[in-house]
C-alpha cells in the first residue's frame, strides 16, 4: 500500500474537532488528506486530523509512509484503544475524483477516534471505500 497526498496542512480545530480529539481552541492540528494506493488502483480516502503536541514534526515523508509507524517507533507512543462507527455514505466530489466512484456509487466509511494507552486522544479521522473494493471485518475479544 502507497499513500498519495492530497492535502496536508495545519489549522486550528472547530468546535466539532476540539471534543473529539479533547483540545482546546487554541491547540493547533495536522489535517491529512491521503489516498492510499493498492496494487496501482485507489484504496482508500482518508481524512484525519491529529494535534501537533502528541504527534509532532510530521512530514510529507512520513505522511506517504505510514503514520502509524511513525508513532510506535519514533515517537515511541502506544495506542490504548479506539472507538470506530462505520456507515454508507454517498460518493461527494474527492471519492468522484480520487476513489473513481460515480456519483451515485455507496462507499463504505469509517469514522474513528483513537487514544493512546495513557487516554490521550491523538486521531480523529473518515476513511471512505468504494462499495466494490474493500470491506471490514470485526472480530471483538473483549481484551482490546
């Protein structure tokens, strides 16, 4: 799997992205548009916000990699847990242009906030499949 950037950028959180990610106004934030790529065809659409004082010095680099290696390895951080909605959405324009869906096309999205183990929340973010690509499995242990 390969990302391509989309956007990448840093602005301040509405009031939506502060009680999600549990920031104040003033506790700037990542917003990350990334497509990611599977044997040469559109994957996955992702869209995910994360404050700057628990991930810092992101970079384009690391955005086409994996963000999550970054975390456990660089910056040594451990996830604690998650909580994750998944729905079916209409296509809007980027999965038009990015996912090659049409416009009618149902995509299967994942919305999720994650927190690392000491409760902190680091990710808010949508993550949208065509119908026809991609599916999720769930399987609950009960020691997540």
């Amino acid at each position: 799997v390969t990302s391509k950037i989309i956007k990448f950028n840093v602005q301040f959180p509405d009031e939506e992205l502060q009680k999600y990610l549990d920031i104040k106004a003033n506790e700037p934030v990542y917003e990350i548009i990334r497509l990611r790529v599977y044997k040469g065809q559109p994957y996955v659409l992702e869209h995910t916000f994360m404050p700057i004082k628990l991930i810092p010095n992101l970079s384009e680099k690391i955005l086409e990699d994996s963000i999550y290696t970054y975390i456990h390895k660089k910056l040594k951080l451990k996830f604690g847990g998650a909580y994750r909605k998944i729905k079916a959405v209409k296509a809007d324009k980027y999965d038009i242009e990015y996912l090659e869906a049409k416009k009618d096309d149902p995509l299967l999205e994942l919305e999720q906030i994650v927190w690392l183990n000491n409760g902190q929340t680091f990710e808010y973010s949508r993550s949208r499949n065509r119908y026809d690509t991609r599916n999720y499995v769930v399987l609950d242990t009960n020691n997540f």
